[in-house]
C-alpha cells in the first residue's frame, strides 16, 4: 500500500516567492496534519485537518502561511511571501479515527529559502 | 517551553550498550508515543502506551508509561548500528483534541 506522499521532496527558492507544499493522505485516513521540523524547536503541529475540515491551526507561524484540503486525497501548504525563517524539512501525516492510532508520516519536503 | 522534556538530547554508545532515554512533562497524558525517525524520512511509530504503569517490550526496547502518566521511558538492551536514529516521544492530552506534541527528541548513534 502506498503510504503519505509528498512532494516536492527539495525545494530551494528565493525569499519573497510563493511555496507550495503537497500532500496525498493513505487512502481512508480521516485526519491530515501538517509539521514542521527544525533543529532549533523540533517537530511542531502547524494545523490538523478531520475529514477535511480544519480543526485546530493555533501552530500555523503567521498569516503568510494557509492550508487547504479541498478533498479527502489532497492537501496544501502555502507560504506567501516565503522568508528565510521559514526554511525547514515539513511533514505531512494521516491517521484514521481513534486516540491511540499512529500518525503515518511523508518522507517530508526540504524546503530552503535563500 | 517543550512540554515534553527528553533526555539526554544526544547519545553515541558502543555496540552491544544499554541505555535509557527518558521523556518527561508537568502534564497528563492520556497516551503517549514513541517514534523513531531515520535520515531522509518521517517518524514511524514504535509503541503506544496509555495506561499509568503500562510497560510494553518490542524485542530489545522495553518502555515504560509513568504511573502518573506524565512521564516514560524507552530502554534499549544490547544496542546495535541499526539502532541509529532520532527518538521521539509524542504525547496527547485529554483536553487537546487530536492535537499532539511532540518533544525535541534523543539522537542515538550505535557504534560498530
């Protein structure tokens, strides 16, 4: 079975561009999350998503950022105007329903802002 | 503030070693996880424990929910190279929805 994917798997661009982020959830997975990582402050939550519907964004940084699930297969993460700060490895994951169900997680997007 | 404390936040061992990472917060949790995440790739979960004293055993990790249920721990027996890799315990709250934290991890480098 395929697991989360996403892409791009690198991304390098220039401050002040728009970035976008993509993720496909395992098929039957309800819930979607969006995580940053980075040396400094680890593995954060920026939003999570329940059939579609976001349900908690208190981790999204700032307003430059948004996420949409426009469907149960697809999710995205925009950065606009993308900073330097905001360069970091991103980890989409799905689960289903249940409080002691695993997250699976994507292979992650690198994503540096020069 | 990491609401989940591990610790330590680095550890390179001899092949063969035990060693215990610890993960500990002033919260409730009403289960906890742990993941270990390779270069290149996302965290894959390891266990779940969720309640006060719970001790789960997978081969050589042994881990341990607090009774209290705010802190655990992952030992590892006769550690080896394949062990390598980033520790994370991740937790959730009765009041926290689905939301969960995660702590800042143990890198874990085994020696051949």
């Amino acid at each position: 079975d395929a697991g989360v994917i996403q892409s791009p798997r690198h991304e390098v661009t220039e401050m002040g561009q728009e970035v976008t982020l993509r993720c496909k959830p395992i098929s039957g997975h309800d819930y979607l999350f969006w995580y940053r990582q980075t040396m400094m402050r680890g593995l954060e939550l920026l939003i999570y998503f329940n059939n579609n519907v976001p349900i908690d964004d208190s981790g999204m940084p700032e307003d430059r950022f948004s996420a949409k699930m426009p469907n149960a297969s697809f999710s995205t993460l925009k950065i606009q105007p993308s900073e330097p700060r905001d360069s970091a490895v991103y980890f989409c994951a799905s689960s289903v329903q249940g409080n002691n169900q695993p997250q699976h997680f994507g292979d992650g997007t690198r994503l540096s802002i020069l | 503030t990491q609401l989940l404390e591990q610790s330590p936040q680095f550890l390179s061992i001899q092949e063969g070693e035990n060693l215990t990472v610890y993960c500990n917060s002033s919260s409730v949790f009403s289960s906890l996880q742990w993941y270990r995440q390779e270069p290149g790739e996302g965290p894959v979960l390891l266990v779940t424990v969720v309640t006060g004293g719970e001790v789960k055993k997978l081969k050589r990790l042994t881990f341990q929910f607090g009774d209290a249920r705010k802190d655990s721990s992952l030992h590892i027996t006769a550690a080896q190279p394949g062990d390598t890799g980033l520790y994370l315990c991740a937790g959730r709250r009765n009041t926290g929805g689905f939301k969960t934290i995660f702590g800042a991890g143990t890198r874990l480098f085994v020696k051949a």
